[in-house]
C-alpha cells in the first residue's frame, strides 16, 4: 500500500516556496555562526523504535548543527544525553571544547536500544541541571531529537523545564508524531519545532529562532521571513475491507450457517500537519540579477554564480553579446525611418544597430561600417568607413534622428546600389576589393515597387539581407531574391536574439570554405607518440592550424578542442577554452610532443567523458565531430570507444597517415565515407578541402538534442518537439548542475523502476550554447 523510497525523496517537512527562496535559505544557513555565551545540550532518543539507521540520522544532524554554533570555552558549550529507557550522559559540556573535537564525540556515540522514555530524560535534567555547564546567567538551550513516540507523559516535566527558562528545541526523525513534538516545544511551536532530514534547513530554523535573544543578529541584508510549510507523519489506520462470506456454527448437529464478516485491514497513510517555518533568508548573487540579455543566474553558494546564456550572448562571464565580427566586409545598414515603421521602431533599430555593431566590432575589426535611412528621400549620414572605432560610431547612431515620410523601399535600395559603397582609394591603381554587403532594417510595407531591388545590387556586386518583423517574409525574400538572406523576427525582444544569424550571414559573404554557417564542436585527437615522431607531428600540428583557418571560431559557431595522445590522453584546450582563431592558433604554436607508446582508444574515450560534455563546453543541439589523426599504431581497443562516440551522436573521422590495416580502421570510423587515407605526411595538405567538406557536411545534418545527453549528474534528457529538458535526481537546474538543497540524508533513496517522481524538470529552449561552467569568480 505504501512505498517509503517516493516519501523520504518528499520529506517529511517542506516549506511550500519556489526554488530560488529555498536557495537563499540555504545561503544563510553558511552564513551562520551563533558566537554568544551560551549552554546547548543535544537529548538524542536512542530507542528501538528510532532504529539505528535514523540514530545515524541523528547524530549527522547534531553534528550539523554544532557548524552554526561558535563552540569555544567562552563562547557556545555543547553536551549530550542519549535516552532509552534510562537517560545516559555521553559528555558533559565541559569535556570538549572545540567544534572539532565535539563533532568526533558525536561520531563515535554508540545506539543502546531500549524503550523510548522522553518523560523520565526530561525528569533527569531538571534533576541534575544541564552538567558540566555554567551559572544560570548563561541563556541553557535543550535540543531533543525524537520521533515523538514516547511511552510516559511529557506534559509536566516539559513544562516545569520551560518554567526555569530553558529554551527546548524538538526535532523529529523518521515519521515524526508532530503533536507530541509541539508539546515538548518552547512557545510557539512553530518556531522550535524542526525536522532532521534537512539538517541544512533545520539548521536554519534554530538559528533563526535565537536569533535577537542570545545569538548576534543576522548578516547585513538578512532576515527572518515566515513561510508556509506542511509536516508529515504516517499513522496506521483501520480500514474496513469489506464483507466476506464466512461460516458459523449452527445448533443443528453436523449443520454450518454462511454469513457475511466484515473485514478489518490494517493501512498506513500519510497525515499532513500545515504549519508556518520561521527562516532566515539572505540576498544571494543573482539577486542584482548579474546576467545579461536572457541569461539565467544559477548561484553557487554565498557569492559565486554562473549565468546560462542564450545563443548569441556567450561573449563573457555574464552573457555579453560579444561574437567577434573577423571577417573583412564593406558593411552598409539601409534603416527604415517612414511613418510605416514609427519612432517606437525607428529607436529599436537604432538600439540593434548599437547592440550588433558593439559585439562585432573590434579595435582591430577588418570591416568598414556606414549607416544610411531613407523615407521619400535617401540620406548616408554615416559613409562607409568614416568611423574606425565603436565609441565614435555610437555616438554618431545616437544622432540619427527619425523624419517619417512615406516608405520608398525600392527607390532607396536603387540609390544605395549606385551611391551608397562610393570611396576614394589611396592610389588610383588600388581598388577596395572586400566583399560589400547592405542590411535593410525595416517593419513597413513599401508604397513602391521593389521588384528590381534584387537587379540593382546584383549588378553593382552587393550582397542584400533582409530583417524585418514576419509580416514581411514575403517582401523581403522578394527584396533580397534569396530566402536564406532574409531574417525576420517575432517580437521587439527576439530582433536581438538575431544578432548571430545575421553575423553568420554577413560573414558567409565571398567564402564558401569552412562551415560558416553552421554550429559544429569539433575535437582533434592528435597522435603524438613515438611512432609518429616529432617531425611528423608538426606536420600534424601544421595541418590542424590550417584548418582552423576554414572556422568562424567563436562560442556561437565553430569551437574547437584539441587532445594529443601518446599511452595516455591529454586535454590541450577545451571547446570553450578559445573564442576566437587568433587564440586557437597561439595555442597551436605551443602544443609538445608527447612521444611514448600510441592508444587511440584512451584517446577516444578522453574525448566522450572529458572534451564532449557540457561541463566542458559542449553544446546541446550542435552537431558534434571527432577527428583522429593517426600513423595507425594503437587502434586496437579504438573500435568500442569510437562506436560509443557514434552511439552518442558524435561522429568520428579518421585520418590515417601510411601504412595501415583496412578492417581496423573501418571498425573505428564505421564507414568508408569517413575514412581518409594519406599516403604520407608531406601530402596531408592535399586532403585537406576533402576533410573540412565533409565535416561540413556532418554539420548540417539533423540534431538530436539528446545526444549526447546535456544532462549532468545522471540526469535524463526527455525530448520534446524542437526541445528536451533535464529530469534529474537529487539534483536540479536546466541541466541538473546544482545539488538539491534538501538536507544531507546519508544515502540516496533509490527510485523504483517505474517511478515518475521528479525534480521538478524545466522544460528549455533550445540553445545552440551550452551550459558554461564559468570560472567561478
């Protein structure tokens, strides 16, 4: 009727607020420190009806607690009574005095077994006072650990005790009996009652209480809040089954009477007690919400954080828009400024206009930048290259000013196609030859034909985008005369989230190498043993460099990593290590030879558990690509790794350099369309379009989100339609990156097979970056 396992992942006190006040909570449970003169004694009930499993529990709990608590000869004093049938004193509170040597006392504290006697503990101190403690001028704090389920009254002892001002703190373990908790409680209840499965969370709640009265006050920006909270406990109840045909006897001889017998079962449930918890809460990182454009903060701890940035926004710690423009253009933005379009539209486009050119352009950006707008008329306030730096640039966008007039789309791309890409060479016999690109940003339908606007730039050489709102798909897919140079948007807020299509676009001009538009992480595993040879491996180094060139390296697009392996594997950057080709290629420069015996199987393995995950980078939804280099040496365990790399999503393609056997380079690239064979080292180079064609290839192919899983800490990627979220367990976030704040229990509960019991899963949108794990500030 019951299963245990989905109760202890519930526990057995919740407070009923969302996740970010539980981890504030949290936040304040590090911050506490209770420094003040003061006598605690911990009365631990040792009963057999506690068990020994949750007498650990118990002890762990105290344990837990001494960390709020200053213990110092002067300060905070902690003893300990265990009681059955008969209480016994483990150490008075003069016997240990410091934090260290209390928190080992516990430890070592032996289950007795015996009857649960509450009343006669309780009788014990008022006895013998709290022993081994100071004058009554010291504030005494009695803390019982208890399921409740004493087998003497503890009305009056409890309440002679609170008489001679002692404050008593109960605690339940297991499926506390929270009545009797409440009675043996200082006034009000709520606010001495406390549950040891979260030690963290109870931790809280005692320090919360004495705070004001003997500890010192909370830390700058603190303070006490109530929550609502539900308390619970299982009972055994009789349930009527039903009635069942039995058989009686009869005064008849040899003669028996069928009636009908009810019958009683036994059932345990789980009775829920509402209450109020009493918690300190303090302001964590993300509070001054440090995340830029969408970003998510998820905080780690008192004053670290990490922000999950969406696409686009990967250019720092807090989600810059920073993608680094390296491709050399003539670049003209052609701005609606009609009526059609309003000033509200006008402003936006100014702001994207600021927003794009800050994460593009650099100090040294190879691009030269105008801006025109047009309405009846067409005006170039800002020429082509006037501008060398993006202070000034923004300066001069801010005093565009909107005029209103009507929207003439066609005669303005006719103008710009003639005028707008005008320039004085420096000599006469050197022409400027970048590849020149106009962007039309506009949300009005033209009051003129624009039918020949795709003739214009063709035969003046421009290459047109389009980006608009989607009412004008149509419009602009006739303006541009190619589908894949319109960009449109379905908000205000989602123009911004079409910063990195439009610099993709933009730098797809005039190159057709390389996988420029498409997102791919790529990891080369480098064969740097003897065999190769340190001469031979700076081909392979050389050849890698090249390579690079052909990548818009950034983390929205292409991110590299590279691992050299000899008998072992070593990780020389990760795919989120460099975010552009300037540092990939340093890096390059610096890679040693390793020599040593080759294994491409380690090799292959370190890149699935240790280069190809998100803690490492990786992104979800991106396409995922291995290429080994190798002489052939050292495939012999590479098969099973590489087939678990293709089992994840991760294609694996192999380049092997001279002689080498067929079958096992076929077993580790699993086909023949990804299997390259080089004669020699010296002919490497010319194989190099082939490679990078069909990486690029690979690149574009569909993308199964879940592969490999994005998920951390076990957690299990369920797949939605153009999405997927994270189920995790004992763990939470997008990703299942932060530990459940919910008590230090010894061990996890073990799900059952079918159980559909989760953390609270968030369903994401699909992000082409993936979880950074920044470094932590």
């Amino acid at each position: 009727f019951f299963d245990p396992t989905v109760l202890l992942v519930l526990g057995m006190q919740e407070i009923h607020v969302d996740r970010e006040i539980i981890g504030k909570i949290s936040a304040a449970g590090q911050l506490m420190q209770c420094s003040a003169s003061l006598d605690v004694l911990f009365l631990l009930d040792g009963s057999y009806s506690i068990g020994k499993g949750s007498f650990e529990r118990s002890k762990q709990f105290a344990s837990k607690l001494c960390d709020a608590l200053d213990i110092h000869p002067d300060r905070v004093r902690v003893g300990m009574i265990q009681f059955s049938s008969t209480p016994h004193l483990e150490f008075p509170l003069d016997s240990y005095l410091t934090k260290q040597e209390v928190k080992e006392r516990i430890k070592r504290t032996m289950f007795r077994g015996g009857s649960t006697d509450t009343g006669r503990a309780l009788k014990y101190i008022l006895r013998k006072g709290f022993p081994g403690g100071r004058n009554s001028s010291v504030p005494e704090v009695l803390i019982v650990i208890s399921d409740g389920k004493s087998q003497g009254s503890t009305v009056i002892p409890a309440m002679q005790m609170k008489e001679r001002h002692i404050t008593i703190f109960a605690v339940g373990v297991k499926f506390p009996r929270w009545e009797e908790l409440d009675v043996l409680a200082s006034e009000p209840p709520e606010r001495h009652v406390l549950f040891a499965g979260d030690a963290a969370d109870a931790a809280n709640g005692l320090y919360s209480t004495l705070t004001g009265s003997v500890c010192s006050t909370t830390a700058p920006g603190c303070k006490v809040e109530s929550h609502p909270c539900e308390r619970r406990t299982l009972e055994t109840v009789k349930e009527l089954a039903g009635d069942y045909v039995c058989w009686k006897g009869s005064k008849q001889p040899n003669a028996v009477q069928a009636s009908l017998c009810p019958v009683i079962r036994w059932k345990r449930v789980l009775i829920k007690h509402p209450s109020r918890c009493f918690r300190t809460v303090c302001p964590d990182p993300c509070d001054s919400q440090p995340c830029q454009n969408g970003g998510t903060c998820v905080p780690e701890g008192l004053d670290r954080y990490h922000c999950l940035c969406l696409v686009g926004y990967g250019g720092d710690f807090h989600c810059a828009a920073k993608l680094s423009l390296e491709c050399g253009v003539d670049l003209l933005f052609l701005m609606d400024s009609s009526a059609g379009v309003t000033l509200e539209g006008f402003l936006r486009y100014k702001a994207f206009l600021k927003r794009f050119l800050q994460t593009a352009m650099g100090q040294d950006s190879p691009m030269n930048v105008g801006v025109a707008q047009y309405d009846d008329d067409v005006r170039i306030p800002i020429e082509l290259g006037k501008h060398k730096d993006a202070f000034s640039l923004m300066k001069s966008i801010d005093a565009l000013n909107f005029s209103g007039g009507r929207t003439l789309t066609g005669r303005a791309l006719q103008y710009i196609a003639q005028h707008g890409f005008r320039s004085t060479p420096v000599f006469a016999d050197v022409q400027d030859d970048l590849p020149r690109v106009v962007v039309l940003l506009t949300d009005s339908k033209s009051q003129d034909s624009v039918a020949d606007a795709p003739k214009y730039t063709k035969v003046q050489n421009l290459f047109l985008i389009g980006v608009g709102s989607s009412v004008m798909r149509t419009e602009l897919t006739k303006v541009t005369g190619n589908p894949q140079q319109t960009i449109v948007y379905s908000d205000p807020q989602d123009l911004f989230n079409r910063i990195p299509e439009l610099q993709r676009i933009i730098c797809s001009v005039g190159n057709a190498e390389g996988c420029q538009a498409q997102s791919l992480d790529l990891a080369f595993a480098v064969d740097a043993s003897s065999g190769v040879g340190l001469e031979n491996f700076l081909h392979l180094r050389r050849f890698i460099r090249s390579s690079c060139l052909h990548f818009i390296i950034n983390r929205d697009v292409t991110q590299i990593a590279l691992v050299t392996y000899g008998s072992k594997a070593h990780t020389v950057f990760a795919l989120d290590t460099h975010t552009s080709s300037s540092a990939v290629l340093q890096a390059l420069d610096r890679v040693p030879f390793l020599g040593d015996s080759a294994s491409a199987g380690s090799a292959l393995l370190h890149v699935y558990g240790d280069v190809m995950t998100v803690q490492k980078g990786a992104r979800p939804g991106v396409n995922k690509v291995v290429v080994l280099l190798t002489n052939g040496g050292g495939l012999e365990d590479a098969a099973a790794p590489a087939q678990q790399l293709r089992h994840n999503g991760i294609l694996v393609f192999v380049v092997v350099i001279g002689d080498a056997l067929r079958d096992t380079l076929l077993r580790v690239a699993g086909s023949p369309n990804y299997l390259v064979h080089v004669s020699s080292y010296e002919d490497l180079q010319y194989y190099q379009g082939l490679i990078i064609e069909r990486i690029c290839e690979e690149a574009k192919s569909p993308v199964n989100l879940c592969k490999p899983n994005p998920c951390m800490n076990q957690g299990v990627c369920i797949l939605g339609p153009g999405s997927y979220h994270c189920e995790c367990h004992g763990w939470e976030g997008p990703h299942c990156e932060s530990r459940v704040l919910r008590g230090d229990s010894p061990r996890s509960p073990v799900l059952p097979p079918h159980s559909h019991v989760q953390w609270s899963p968030m369903g994401l949108q699909h992000f082409s970056r993936a979880v950074q794990h920044t470094k932590r500030h």
